[in-house]
C-alpha cells in the first residue's frame, strides 16, 4: 500500500510530473534564449533556475475567471481530465533497470491509446468556452490529431512487429544497436508525428497566436491554466519517454545501466525538437493536411513493410 | 527536398549558440552606452539663471512651470514636470546662459523612478531648492543696492539743485555764512 | 509638362504655372469641371491620386481643396485646386472615387475632419475619428477642442453604445444556423497592433474584411498648429517614430522653401546619413515583424542584436535612440563630433558580419516560400490605380523612387538605382525590404566617406555649418515636399499666414492609409491563416495610419 503511495505520488507520480515540468520549461527558455543571441532567465537563482518555479506557483495565487455563458462540466472539469489522462501513460513505462509500475502484455497499445485521448479532451475545453476563437482552436487540435494520429500509431507499431511483443520491458530487453538502425525510419516518422501531436513547430497550427488568440487556452486564468500547462509538459513527457521505449533502447548505456542515460535520451529528443522550432515559421492547415495525408502516413505503411522484411533477414525466432 | 533544406537551416541556426551575447551587465546598476549627449533627468542652475522664460515658451507640452522668487529682478526660474516631458531638449537649446546653461538635460540620469503609489505620480517633478540663505544674501544684495541707488539718486539730486543755482543768479552769495545781511538797508 | 498644362488650360482657371520640375501647379474657377478634369487625365494615362486634402480659410470663408494626381510612369504631376462654399451645408463636390478608386478613404478623412461631402462617394462614413466626435469637424478652425473636452464622460459613453450597438448587430443579424459569423480581429490582438479589423467569415475562409482605425489618433495635424516652426518637429517626427528623420526632413525642407533658405552641403550629406540609419532601424524591425507573424521569433531577435549598434549611434549624435528630434528647419540641430563615426563604423562592421546568415536562413527559406509565394500578389496595374508606394509599389514592377524621381537633400549626388522585383506576392516585398536594407548601407558607407574626405579637405567644419538662421516668422506661401520614408511615400503640404509664427494647415500625406485600404481586396476568398502574413507584408504602422 505504501508502495503504490509513493509510486502515485513521487515517482514516477505527481512530485516528478511537477519537477519535470519546472526543470524542462526552465531548460527551453534557456536553450531558445541561446538560440535567439538573448540571455534567457537570470535573476532569480543561478542562471535564473528558480524563475519557472516562481512563474508557475504565481499562477496559483490568481483567480481563475469563469466566463458568463460557459458550460460549467467542460470548461472547469476538463483541465483536471486532462491532466489525469496526460500522467497515465507513466505507470506503463520501464523507468529503471526491473523497475515498472504496471507490466503489462499490452503496455505499447495502452501507451499509443492513452496518448491518443489527449487532442479529444483539448477540443472539448475548446468547445466549451464560449468563445468563438477558442472554438476555431479546438477544431484545429481535432483535425492535426485526428491526422497525425494516423502515422503516430503506424510508427510506433514497427517495434512491436520486430520484436513479436507488445510487452514494453521485453522490448527493452531486447533492442541493440543493431535494431536501432533497423528501426531508424521508424523513429523519423515518430519523430516527425510527434511534433504535430505536440503543437510545435512547424506544426502548431492550435496554438497560433498570431492567428486565433490562443486557441483553446484563450479563456483560461489561474489555477484552470496551471493545470493545462502541466498537462502539456505530462504529454511531453510521455511522448518522449515512449520514443525512448520503443527506438532508443531505454535506461541502457555505455557501460552500465541506469536512469541517467533515460534522462539525456530524453533531452536530446526535447534538444532536436527546440532548434527545429527557432528554425522554422508555421504552415497551414490545408497544408499539414496535404503534407500528412499525401506523404507521411504513405511512407509510414512502407516502413511497416521494411520492418517486416527486415524481421524475416535478421530477427527469426525473436 | 524540402525536409533536408529545412534541416540545412536549423543546423546553421544552432551555430548561434556559439556566439556569447552582448547583454552581459545589469543595467539597473550600469548603463550599457551613456554618451554625453543623452538626454536625461534636467539640472537646473538657479544662481545663473537670469529669468529670460524663453525655456516656458519654447517647451512643446507645456511641461515647464515657473516658480516665482521674491525678488525684484530675475525672479522666475524653471520647474520640470517629469510625467509630462517628452525629453526633447529643446529648452536646453534655447537657454541663453554662458558660458554654461542653466537648464541641462545632457549626460542626466537615466534612471527617473517614482514610487509606486498614486500620491508620488501627483510629485514626479524636478524642483528648485533654494536654500534660505541664498534667499537672503540675494535680499541683502538687492536691499544695498536699493540703498546705494538712493544715496547716489539724492546725491545727483542736490548736485543738480546746486548747479542750477549756480547758473540761475550772480549774486554773492552770503547766504553761505548764515548770517543776515548786514549791509542791506543802510542806504540813504 | 506641356500635356498637363494644355489639358488644364482647356477650362476656366485661376492660374497655371510650372512648380518645381515634375509639378504643374493650377486653381479652377468652378468645381463643376473637376470631373471633366479627371476624366481627361484619365485618358492622358495618369493614374494615380495621392491625396485629398482640404484647407479651412476661415476669414474669407472658403474651403479650398488640393488635389495631387501623380503618375509614376512618365513623372508628371499635377497640383489642383478648388474653393468650396464654406457652411456645412453647401460644403459638397463630386467624388472622384469612381474614377480613382485610391481616393476613397481620403475623401471619407476629408469628411470626417473637415465635413465636406462628396456626392456619389461609395461608402462615406466617418473614420479614423472616434464616436464621440459624431456630427461635428474637429479640424475647422471654430471648433473649440477645450469645450468638447470637458464633458469627458459623456463622450466616453457615447463610443460605448456605439460599440454595443454594433455588438448587437454582428451577432443577430447573421444566420445563426450557418457557420458565418464577425470576428474582431482586434485591438488587443498578439500580431495586429491597435488596429480592429472586422473579419465577417465562414468556418475558416474569408468573405471580407472592414477595417476600423483611429485608436492611436494624436490629430498631429491639429498639434502643429499650435507650435511654433521649431517645436512642431516633436509632433512632425511623431508620425512613426521608427524612421523619424525622413519625416521631419520632409516638414524642414517645406518650410524653408516658403522662408526661402538655403542650408549648408554639410547639412544635405548629413540628413541623407541620418535618414538611412533611420531607415535601417525600421527595416529592421520590418523584417522581423513579418517573421513573427508566422510564429518564428529568431529573425526579430537577430536583428534586434544588430540594430542596437545603430541605435547607439543616433544616441551618441542626438542624445536619444529612437525619437531623435535632429532636424530642424535650417539644417540639422546638433553639430557633428568625428568620433562619433567610429561607432558608425563599428555598426556596419557587425551588420556586414551578420547579413550573409540572415540571408541563408530566412530570406532563402523554404518553408516561407511555401506560404507567402502565391498569396497577396498585386499586379503593377492595381500599383497605379490604388496610389501605392514605396515597396509596396516595387515589389510589384514599378519604378518609383522619390529619391531618384526628384531628389532632395544630396540624393542627387549619389549613384542609385531602382530595385524591383517582379511578380508583387508577400515574398516579394520580405525580399524588397531585404534588399533596401543592403542599399541604405551602401548609401550609408558613400556618405560617410564624402564627409570624412571634406573635413578632412577643410569645405566643411563639422560643428559650425550644420545649421542657417530661419526668420521666426515667415511669410504668407504654401509649399509641398515629398520623401521616400521608409514605408512609403510622404507628401507634406505646408500652408502659412501673413507674418506665421505657426503653420496654418500642414497635411501629412501617409502611405499606410492606401495600404490598408488594399487589406479587403487582398484577403476575399482566403483563410484565417493569411490575415497576418499579409498585413505584416504590406509594412504598415498605425502611428501613420491615425495620425
């Protein structure tokens, strides 16, 4: 019992969601500052390493606006729904050499499904402000999703077809070098699928400040925003940790095994994905609908076939 | 394609990373660039003012409001409201004062911080203070120099008196003894 | 010049006469003609109407109105005028707006300010003004600013019912059941600045749009009024205060041509060097508000790191960064200190460092081409019939330059070219400001060396020719100035009194307003994506728009 308290509570529970959210939103703004010849966060704390922790706890300290007209079960519940949903997938994830919460045989297809629920819970907090920008946000997270869904879930079935197991730690167990250039196509498409389910650059679309506000976060304030925010870095850090799962080989390392090499593989994926984002303006949604339905799901259904053939060389009996 | 172009890009743009930016003081406590000729907070230099007010007149926002002395002459100087001026420095061309100007805003302060209350917006000026003794050694000069003016004034008074009677009779003049003329009316 | 004036002389005019090189300058005795005359201009092949603008005579009782036809093929232009009866109810003329579709918003200024009205104008409603001026005509000269002032709350209240009113009507008015419906892409918006624009669309896609400006209303053109020459360059250089020099140099060469002055080869090198720094600090930013627009920060914070040293240099000569208030009729205000140009030189130093990446990484990018290279594209024919200008304008093919068409301040010295681009879409004119930022640190580099050469030669003292005395007060005249500001086309229009300490009436003439007028034709049939990137194409700013 006290187990399960510590594990739903500390690690990997609500505690570490919270540090990870203080620490990866601190590290962002520094590493974007440094990308953009500015200076980033720097009085509060070395290096400013106190500011995200202050600006989150601020938002607690605010009021959290209910507009007139809203319909009451979907603008104030959904956040907490939405932050529920966006922790689950950490209980199927090997964290530690032997170490998972839930070992399950169908961790993979609850990983992909639980991700999957997000975008839905997004729009209904979208629909139910009564705003009509907020509403064209809600709309755009529905169709990015509903496409990018698509090549998400094709991507990150090719383990799963190589190694003949949807079970997380026997894929872990298994993966080498080897299965990592094999698998490598695989792990572009996630990479690239992963940046439309995350609403960053080039693809955020719902968030497109310039264009509709804020999307669905326009109406929120407060305690309401704290808890959005804290779901998108959950499904942060969800996503990556389940492309780490499946392609990168997990906790295993140069010479020894450990949570550490967990940690950097994650933050070279958040790396990559922050210079792509200085790098690159927004495109439209016609656009990513073209670009995902004509190219990226096509290329994804060849990749299932390379893994199959590549299976049938290499990998018999596995 | 445009995947690789793209990713080109992103390459030459982390190189940016390598380069240290130039923000590196806290300019709370030091300024980055402070040339001479900025135009900061104003200093006003009540002893050589003489009181022209062509710096009220010249002023584009009426931010300028005199502050009377009690003197007799060169009795009005400047008071800035700081809320209202736009720091254009025109009043500073335009003081006529050498060999240096009285009302200067070049090289001033950068730094014009109010408190945050309502009651300190309603004092964001830049006042005079005069020292009550600079008020009286003024006063004094003005009293002796009304004095002196007097004296010189009644002096040049009874000169003139006295040249004009000079030139009006030849008579011997025996009224300067004070006696009675003692050889009128013996005649006959 | 002969066409023009043979085409003027047909009707019954006051006067004919040439000014300047490229001006014919005439007064009709009747407003009946007006129409007659353009429609003959028309034929001539002059286009393009610049302004509209009137001048409140309020002893003769007279309102007179100046026209500016200009056309930007063979340069020749014409200044008309007309007087109109001066009470509000015979203050009519016929609108020209059928014939030159870019008068349209000018004629609706007009009217808002000065209550003439233009019979057959398409859609006369007031603009810029708020609603609490409704009915009445701030710029006439009996209209008592301190009188309206006072009831403060009443006014507040009266442009709140009208707002709610408004309200009502966008969400009633539309079938609830479609999916049509008003959006205020408003003043509190992350990419639109004060500015509100009324987006009537369907889902996503756009059926049109009708802006609504005037929020950063100042009524400039009331302010100079009541300053002398020397303190309106504080309102003068109000108009964007990115690149203020070439307006106030514009408003100092007006006013010394009515005072008949001459400044100094000192004064005409240096306000050419100040002009393109300022130039350079709005490109600049130009470059990087188009960028942000489409969600990328990095372009607006690179060139944030290099426009700082420019900065520093309008700091070290003037004594601010930004609103700099250098020039003045006469010259330019302060005199020069040599080693002021070594920050100069150490700004085009970084810059020169800078471009070549800048250059690979967004101008060439490919991602940006894939979104602004079909939208917004305007043919050179639309150019000259909405009286565009400045980049706008050449992006499109057309050459026009007023620093090559009739050059002021030294430009006449200097060798230039016309850049243009050809097909006229937002690429193009992200491209134009590019390539005029690296033409203004040409210019930059041939003036500094011209004036290091003649100090050095002792033609020109640094700290004693930067200025010649102006008369307090000047004569009765009227003059016009034009520059090449950085978004556009500025044409000032000075007008004074016998013995003027003050202006009379000065028109400020901005470009942004034919831009913005450009906003509902562009954006018919597009999506909600292509609002910013094409308003932050077309490089406008709403300290000119409002004025």
């Amino acid at each position: 019992m006290s187990e399960l308290l510590f594990q739903s509570f500390i690690f990997p529970g609500l505690f570490y969601v919270l540090l990870w959210t203080v620490g990866l939103y601190w590290f962002f703004r520094k590493f974007m500052a440094a990308l953009h010849k500015r200076v980033g966060p720097s009085f509060n704390g070395k290096a400013g390493s106190y500011q995200t922790l202050f600006d989150l706890s601020k938002l607690l300290t605010k009021e959290s606006i209910t507009p007139d007209g809203v319909n009451p079960y979907l603008f104030s519940i959904m956040p907490l729904l939405a932050l529920i949903f966006a922790m689950l997938p950490s209980a199927f994830i090997p964290w530690m050499d032997g170490f998972v919460v839930v070992d399950s045989n169908y961790g993979l297809l609850a990983l992909v499904v639980l991700i999957g629920i997000e975008p839905f819970l997004l729009f209904l907090t979208g629909f139910g402000s009564n705003n009509k920008y907020s509403f064209l946000g809600g709309i755009r997270v529905l169709t990015q999703a509903i496409s990018m869904e698509t090549a998400f879930l094709l991507a990150s079935f090719s383990p799963a077809l190589l190694f003949s197991t949807m079970n997380l730690t026997a894929i872990v167990e298994q993966s080498s070098w080897f299965s990592f250039l094999v698998l490598l196509p695989g792990f572009i498409i996630y990479f690239i699928a992963l940046l439309g389910l995350l609403e960053q650059p080039p693809f955020n679309i719902p968030d497109a400040e310039q264009e509709i506000v804020y999307g669905f976060y326009t109406e929120y304030s407060g305690t309401n925003f704290f808890l959005l925010q804290v779901a998108m870095f959950a499904e942060f850090m969800a996503i990556f940790a389940g492309g780490t799962v499946l392609f990168l080989g997990a906790y295993k390392g140069l010479f020894f095994d450990s949570y550490f090499f967990f940690f950097m593989k994650m933050l070279g994926i958040a790396v990559v994905m922050m210079t792509l984002r200085a790098a690159t303006p927004r495109i439209t949604l016609t656009q990513m609908l073209r670009f995902s339905w004509q190219y990226l799901v096509p290329i994804a259904l060849v990749n299932i076939a390379w893994v199959l053939f590549a299976k049938s060389l290499w990998f018999i009996g596995a | 394609m445009i995947i690789l172009d793209i990713l080109k890009r992103t390459l030459r743009v982390a190189k940016a990373l390598t380069t240290k930016s130039p923000a590196d003081r806290d300019v709370r406590f030091e300024a980055m660039h402070h040339p001479s000729r900025y135009r900061g907070e104003h200093r006003v230099d009540y002893e050589t003012c003489i009181g022209c007010d062509s710096c009220n007149k010249i002023c584009p926002t009426h931010a300028i409001t005199m502050k009377h002395l009690p003197f007799k002459k060169q009795n009005i100087v400047p008071e800035v409201n700081l809320s209202v001026c736009i720091f254009c420095g025109l009043c500073e061309d335009v003081c006529p004062t050498k060999p240096e100007k009285s009302i200067i805003l070049s090289g001033g302060r950068y730094d014009m911080l109010s408190g945050g209350w309502h009651e300190d917006q309603d004092d964001f000026w830049v006042h005079v203070d005069i020292p009550q003794s600079y008020i009286d050694s003024r006063l004094e000069e003005e009293e002796a120099a009304r004095v002196k003016k007097e004296l010189a004034a009644k002096k040049k008074a009874a000169e003139a008196e006295a040249k004009k009677r000079a030139e009006a009779g030849e008579e011997p003049k025996e009224a300067q003894t004070g006696l009675p003329d003692f050889n009128k009316g013996v005649e006959g | 010049m002969e066409f023009i004036q043979k085409l003027v002389y047909k009707y019954d005019c006051e006067y004919v006469e040439q000014y300047k090189k490229n001006w014919t300058k005439a007064k009709l005795c009747s407003k009946d003609d007006l129409l007659s005359v353009a429609e003959d201009l028309l034929k001539e092949g002059v286009r393009s109407l610049s302004t509209v603008s009137p001048t409140d005579f309020v002893d003769e009782n007279i309102m007179e109105i100046n026209y500016f036809f200009e056309d930007f093929k063979t340069k020749r232009n014409l200044w008309l005028k007309v007087d109109l009866p001066r009470e509000e109810k015979e203050c009519e003329i016929e609108s020209l707006t059928p014939l030159f579709p870019s008068a349209e918003w000018h004629e609706r200024e007009a009217y808002s300010m000065f209550g003439v009205r233009f019979l057959n104008h398409p859609d006369l409603r007031d603009i810029i003004k708020s609603e609490d001026f409704a009915g009445i005509y701030p710029f006439r000269k009996d209209f008592d600013w301190l009188e309206h002032e006072k009831n403060t709350v009443a006014n507040v209240q009266q442009i709140v019912d009208a707002f709610k009113k408004e309200q009502e009507e966008n969400e009633i008015d539309l079938d609830t059941d479609s999916s049509e419906t008003i959006l205020n892409w408003g003043p509190t918006h992350p990419a639109s600045g004060p500015i509100r624009l009324r987006v009537h669309c369907d889902g996503e896609e756009i059926i049109s749009i009708d802006p609504d400006i005037g929020y950063v209303w100042r009524a400039l053109e009331h302010l100079v009024t009541q300053k002398d020459f020397i303190g309106a360059i504080v309102s003068v250089e109000r108009l964007c205060f990115m690149d203020n020099i070439n307006s106030m140099t514009g408003y100092a060469m007006a006013v010394e041509e009515i005072a008949g002055v001459e400044i100094t080869p000192f004064a005409s090198w240096m306000r050419v060097l100040l002009g393109e720094t300022a130039r350079i600090s709005s490109h600049f930013m130009g470059l990087g508000m188009f960028f942000n627009n489409m969600g990328l920060h990095t372009l607006a914070m690179w060139n944030m790191d290099t426009r700082e040293f420019f900065l520093d240099f309008l700091e070290s000569y003037s004594g601010a960064r930004i609103a700099t208030a250098s020039i003045e009729p006469g010259g330019i205000r302060y005199g020069l200190d040599m080693t002021m140009f070594d920050e100069l030189q150490k700004a085009l130093d970084k810059f020169d460092g800078n471009i070549d990446e800048v250059e690979a990484i967004f101008v060439k990018n490919p991602t940006m081409k894939l979104r602004a290279n079909d939208v917004g594209i305007l043919t050179a024919d639309e150019v000259h019939k909405f009286g565009l200008s400045g980049i706008v304008a050449r992006a499109s093919g057309v050459e026009t330059d007023i620093r090559i068409d009739e050059p002021y301040a030294a430009y006449g010295e200097l060798d230039l070219e016309y850049i243009t681009q050809k097909r006229g879409s937002s690429k193009d004119r992200f491209e134009m400001i590019f390539r005029e930022l690296k033409q203004s640190v040409k210019i930059i580099k041939q003036a500094k060396a011209h004036i290091e050469k003649a100090v050095e030669a002792g033609e020109m003292n640094p700290t004693k020719d930067h200025m010649v005395k102006v008369p307090k007060k000047l004569p009765k005249g009227e003059a016009i100035s034009r520059v090449e500001w950085a978004r556009g086309e500025v044409l000032m229009h000075l007008v004074t009194d016998e013995k003027a300490k003050s202006p009379y009436r000065l028109k400020m003439r901005a470009p942004s307003f034919n831009h913005t007028m450009m906003l509902d034709y562009l954006l018919k049939g597009q999506t909600l994506s292509d609002i910013p990137l094409i308003f932050g194409s077309l490089y406008i700013c709403q300290g000119d728009l409002d004025r």
